[in-house]
C-alpha cells in the first residue's frame, strides 16, 4: 500500500537526509504511520502499509534505533519546505511550548515526572511519568482553505529531561554523612528555556535574511531566553504580576566619576498603573482565533531588567472588560508595535496546543514504545513531522479534495479540522488503489465507496 502520489512527492523532499536503502525505508513507515488505525508501533506501520514480506522486520526498527540520519537536518528540511510554502516573504512567525507523553515502564530512556496540566488544577499541581518535549512551531495565520484559523505546524523539537532523569541510575560517589549544603548544578542538564533558545537559534540560522518573531507563555519569557535571543529574533511573553519595570538608563554626564546608571527609575507596578488615571484605558475588540474578548489597554515603554536586563520593550497591560481574566502584562521586544498587533500575534500561540492534540490524538504522539536514547529520540516526533508534512499537503493538493462527512444534523461546517485533512489523504490513497479494478456492479462499487470511507475516516 502507498500514499497518493502527491503526497509521496513531499516525502521525496527528504531524500537528502537518508542514504537510498534508508529512504526506502522511511517512506514505507511514514505510509503506514499515515494509513493505520491503530497504536503507532514500528510492527503496526510495517503491517499497515503492506510490507510484512517486504525484508526482515528488524531493518524498520534499525531505522530508528541504528539508522545514519540526523533529526536537526530532517527539521532543516521541513523548515525550508514550510516556510516556502507558507510565508516565502515578509516575516516568520513561530509559537515555543512543551507537552507531555505519558509512558509505562522505569527503563524507558528520558522519561521523569513532569507536570501534567490534563489532571492538574489551580488548587493542585499533579505530575505524570513520560516524556517533555519541547517543540517549536511554524505559525499559519488564516489560510484560503479556513479563513478564520490559525495552525501550527511543528518543525524542531527537543526532548526535556529533568534532574531525576540526568542522574538516573548514577552512583553517588559523595559519603552520606558527608553531604554539600548545596548541590552544584549537572552540566549535563539543560531547562526547557535552554532547549527553547537552541532551537530558536538553530531556525534563525537556516533563515539569517529573514525576520522571525517567536510567541511562549511565562515559561519561556525570563532571562534565560530574552537575553540569548539571536538577532534576526524577536519575543512576545508574559511580564510577571509582581516584575518591576524602570524607565530607561539616563544619558551619561560628561566628566562624571564613577559606573554610569544601567536603568533608570523605577515605574509603578501593574496595580498602580491599572488604577492611574492619568493614563487612560483604550478600548479595543478582538473577533479572531484565540481571541474573542473586548479588553481594556494600557502601552508604555520599558525595562524589564531581571528579564531583559538595558532592552527596551514594549509593554502591554490588559484588563477584561467582563472581568473573566486577571490583569495580565505582555512584553514585546518589536518597539514599533502597538497593542493590537502585539495581543493579536500572542493569542495565534494557542494553535500549538491544537496541534498537540491532533498529534497525541490522530497521529500517535504518545504510542511508540521504544527504550533506547537514539530510538526515543526519532520515533515520536514523526508524528510532529507527518502533522506538518499534512497541512502542507493539504494547502497544495487536499483542499481539492475535500469532501465533508454526511451528517444531517451538522450542516453549517465550512472549513476542515486536521481529522478532516487526515481523512482526506486517506481517502485518496484508498481510491488511487483501487482505481484499477475491474468493478462494473453497481452495488459492488457502492459497497467498495462505503469501505474506502470507512478505511479513511480519522478522529
């Protein structure tokens, strides 16, 4: 079984990274990762796409484990791929965040206990064991195929691991009566903001020409990613309820003795300057994805020196109208944006949590049972890999194609969920196999168009 033929064309956009043999490969389980239905195991992908007898199964599962390909120069490729697709001009736009795949089993490599937000509460934080991984995406605002959406497609990714997990099965060689007031820091551990700035670091270098402008949460806005920021780089995050902000550093005075001041005096925190009256609210109304509020806002330009240290930013206080939300700060470190534009790009963050969901759900994010380190490593994020090689598929090809199911009581949808996409390719794959048989009943071809969907559907 294969893939339609326009989609194997974008998988031969990969034929730089694997030697032939391997290449073989990688199309015969991206086919079957694509067509199957049940938990992505390299055994289900070999089965699924038809290649049971088609050489030892241990050469599918060498391709992850063994294989001579490197994932940073894969990402490189669908980077490219992405953006000459979607944004061959104008600026970049990229959304950072981590998600959780939960695993079974101690021997698992890289696995730990991670905060899991599924079952935690505002009350209680609860973890889970797996897998963290921190994944950068591609941001798509509005496509002509669903005006009103914004998507994410996945194009570099990190595995986090915590402490626990670094210092595994390590002996400690330190007497126990005999123990550091403090432990100094693993250098071989790394936080997830540092996993954040490598692989914004590694996209603005495949890009240097190009403008990119990356969107987190709070967990990617302090220190350690604002001032390890490439050049061609800027950030929009939180500023922290209680962070202090100061005016800038003023103009050094000629003949004076001494260090010269490196910020200047401090502004009042975010309760004084929602209730200062001497700055009025502006009102503005949101309608988009991710945003559909009418919020009061309040602009300056500021140091926010423990994150930021002498950068100027810009700052944004919000305030629900309805009072739905706490007052919240934004930084942007674009000093030429206003508010609007500033709100409007954060709030298209959220299609990565979308696109985590349509990962774990439709494309097996969380199934591949692997345990060596290189096998972990390359094995889930194919899923991330496929999610982004499909949207593209979609925007090229698919959007033809696309044919809603048949449901009276559902009239109104008018643009494709990612089940949709998915349901699609497979639709079309089913129907270039069997486009050859010699069917001529009426009820056979009725009865085969009833299988081929059923064999499609996806979600």
């Amino acid at each position: 079984m294969e893939c339609t033929e326009s989609f194997k064309t974008l998988l031969f956009e990969f034929r730089c990274v694997f030697t032939a043999p391997t290449f073989q490969i990688f199309v015969y389980l991206m086919t079957g990762w694509v067509l199957t239905h049940r938990r992505r195991f390299v055994t289900e992908l070999i089965w699924s796409s038809g290649c049971v007898h088609r050489g030892h199964h241990s050469r599918y599962h060498r391709f992850f484990s063994q294989a001579a390909w490197i994932p940073d120069v894969l990402c490189m490729v669908l980077a490219r791929l992405v953006v000459r697709v979607f944004a061959s001009t104008g600026l970049i736009e990229l959304a950072v965040d981590d998600t959780l795949c939960r695993k079974r089993g101690l021997t698992v490599y890289g696995t730990g206990m991670h905060h899991d937000p599924l079952i935690s509460s505002r009350a209680k934080a609860l973890t889970s064991w797996g897998h963290d991984w921190v994944v950068l995406t591609f941001i798509i605002r509005c496509p002509f195929w669903a005006p009103t959406k914004v998507w994410s497609l996945p194009i570099a990714f990190r595995l986090y691991r915590n402490r626990q997990g670094v210092t595994k099965g390590k002996k400690r060689k330190l007497n126990k009566r005999k123990q550091p007031k403090q432990q100094k820091r693993n250098p071989n551990h790394r936080t997830r903001p540092e996993l954040a700035v490598e692989l914004i670091s590694l996209v603005a270098s495949w890009f240097p020409t190009r403008r990119l402008l990356v969107t987190g949460d709070s967990a990617y806005g302090g220190q350690s990613v604002l001032q390890k920021l490439p050049a061609n780089v800027d950030l929009i995050s939180h500023v922290h309820p209680k962070g202090a902000l100061y005016e800038p550093a003023p103009k050094p005075i000629p003949g004076k003795k001494g260090a010269h001041r490196k910020k200047g005096n401090r502004l009042p925190d975010m309760a004084a300057w929602a209730d200062n009256s001497r700055q009025p609210w502006k009102k503005l109304a949101f309608n988009q994805y991710g945003l559909h509020a009418t919020l009061l806002v309040k602009t300056m330009q500021a140091l926010y020196y423990k994150a930021g240290k002498d950068r100027l930013l810009t700052i944004v206080l919000v305030r629900d109208v309805l009072g739905k939300r706490p007052d919240q700060m934004f930084y942007c470190t674009r000093l030429d944006w206003n508010a609007r534009e500033v709100l409007s790009a954060y709030s298209a963050r959220w299609s990565i949590e979308v696109a985590f969901e349509n990962c774990k759900q439709l494309l097996g994010l969380e199934d591949p049972a692997n345990r060596k380190e290189k096998a972990v490593r390359r094995t889930a994020p194919m899923a991330l890999v496929l999610h982004s090689l499909i949207v593209v598929w979609f925007h090229q090809e698919g959007h033809r194609h696309l044919q809603f199911p048949d449901r009276p009581w559902y009239l109104r949808k008018e643009e494709p969920s990612f089940a949709d996409m998915l349901t699609t390719l497979r639709r079309r794959s089913w129907r270039e196999k069997f486009r050859t048989l010699p069917i001529k009943s009426r009820l056979a071809k009725k009865a085969l168009a009833q299988i081929i969907e059923f064999l499609s559907l996806a979600g």
